[in-house]
C-alpha cells in the first residue's frame, strides 16, 4: 500500500514538474493531435485498401455504363430525327409530284362547256377553274394557311363546280401540311361522305387514317387503314396503309 502511494505521488510530481515548463502543454496538445491524425490516415487506408474501393470503382463502372447506355439512346434519337426530316421531305416532294401531274391533267380537261343558240361552245361560268386553279398555287407554293383558305371558301363560291370535290381534298391536305390533323381528318371525310364516287375518295381514306396516326388515335388509325385495304386491294394507297400498319404493330401500337 504504502508502494503504491509512493507511485502516485512520483507520478503527480513529473507532472507538476511537466506543467511547471513553459510550453508543456501546447507540446502534449500537439502530440494527441499528432496521434489522432495518425490514426485517421491508418482508416483511410484501410478503407481504400479494403471493401470501400471495391464500391467505388463498382460505382464507377456502373456510372460508365449508364454514360454509354446515354449516349446510345442519343444516337438513336438523332437517328430517328433523321428519319422523320426525310420522310417529311418525301412527303413535301411527292404533294409536288401529284400536284404537277393533277396540273398536267387537268389542263387538257376543258371545264363544262354548252352549245349555245350561235352554235359556239361557251364554258359555263360557274366552273371555277381559275379560283381552283390559284388556290392549288397556293398550296404548291408552301402558302398553306392561304390555301386552306381559298379550298374552304371555294364550295361556296362555286357550288356547281366539278373541282368541289377535289377542292375538298386539297383542303384536307392544306390542314394536314399546317399539321391540324382534326381538322384533315374530318376534311377527307367530308369529302368521302359528299363526294362517294370522286376520284380521291381512296387517297382521302388513307389521308384520313395518317391523320388518326398523327393524334396518335390508334384505334381509328387501325379502322381507317384496314377498310382502305379491304375496299382498294392490290392498289397504292392499299400498299401505304398496310406500310403504316406495320409501323403501328412495330412500334406497339396493335
């Protein structure tokens, strides 16, 4: 007992001593500093040593992959941008096409003409050909607004006219190039419930069911370009309906 007293009071006399030394203490205050510094550093490099650097460069190869996967899906947006610039400039060149070849056709069809009492053929004066005429201008032109204007007043204007029911076709594609699908969709059907027996009934139906398409209505998409099959099999607009069926099936659209 009286040993271990004697160490207590060795003990508390270095210290008393250590303290009474001037800069003691802000020297110990550095040695624990010193200690615990030591020891971060030693977790820190069991950390990067150990399970902490295998999650790390997991972390990273998982981000890498992801970078990749980005890029991927970046190219196949600009792929099908590509794709859809194109298939709008077919779309523009072949409106040009028909256009030029409804153009070539109609000039060798004179408008509805009457013998009159002189014997003298006289074109009847509600045709409407030069009003006709200059709204297809229009439209060729890329003036779509003022087209979709012109083919919209032109019935009224002209109600005898045999351009009416061409008139109403070329206002359903003036609506579908401004890109208002309603309003085409329901102009090409107009024109097959007014006009049943023209000429652009077929290519009417088909417009009317691209127009479905683009509203991204798939049911009437799908009804539409189905009975555009059933009533004009083996034909082009056949051909084009069952094209874009396709495309809805490979898309997922069914």
């Amino acid at each position: 007992m009286a040993s271990c007293r004697s160490h207590w009071l060795l003990a508390g006399g270095l210290l008393l001593q250590v303290s009474a030394v001037p800069g003691a203490e802000v020297e110990v205050a550095e040695v624990v500093d010193m200690g615990e510094l030591e020891q971060r550093l030693q977790r820190l490099e069991r950390i990067v040593q150990g399970q902490g650097l295998s999650e790390l460069l997991l972390k990273l190869e998982q981000l890498e992959a992801e970078v990749r996967r980005l890029q991927g899906e970046n190219e196949e947006l600009g792929y099908e941008i590509d794709n859809l610039k194109e298939q709008q400039r077919e779309l523009y060149l072949d409106l040009d096409r028909r256009l030029q070849k409804l153009n070539a056709s109609e000039e060798s069809l004179s408008p509805p003409s009457e013998m009159t009492e002189a014997g003298t053929m006289d074109s009847a004066p509600d045709s409407g050909e030069p009003a006709y005429q200059a709204a297809l201008k229009l439209l060729k032109e890329g003036r779509y607004e003022e087209a979709m204007a012109a083919f919209r007043q032109f019935p009224q204007q002209y109600p005898e006219s045999r351009y009416r029911p061409n008139a109403q076709y070329w206002l359903g594609e003036s609506y579908y190039m401004l890109r208002d699908f309603s309003a085409a969709a329901q102009a090409f059907q107009a024109l097959a419930e007014q006009y049943p027996e023209s000429a652009k009934v077929p290519d009417a139906m088909l417009k009317q069911g691209l127009a479905y398409y683009e509203l991204e209505q798939w049911e009437q998409a799908k009804a539409q370009l189905q009975e555009v099959m059933a009533r004009y099999p083996a034909s082009t607009v056949s051909r084009l309906a069952e094209d874009r069926l396709e495309k809805m099936k490979r898309e997922g659209h069914r």
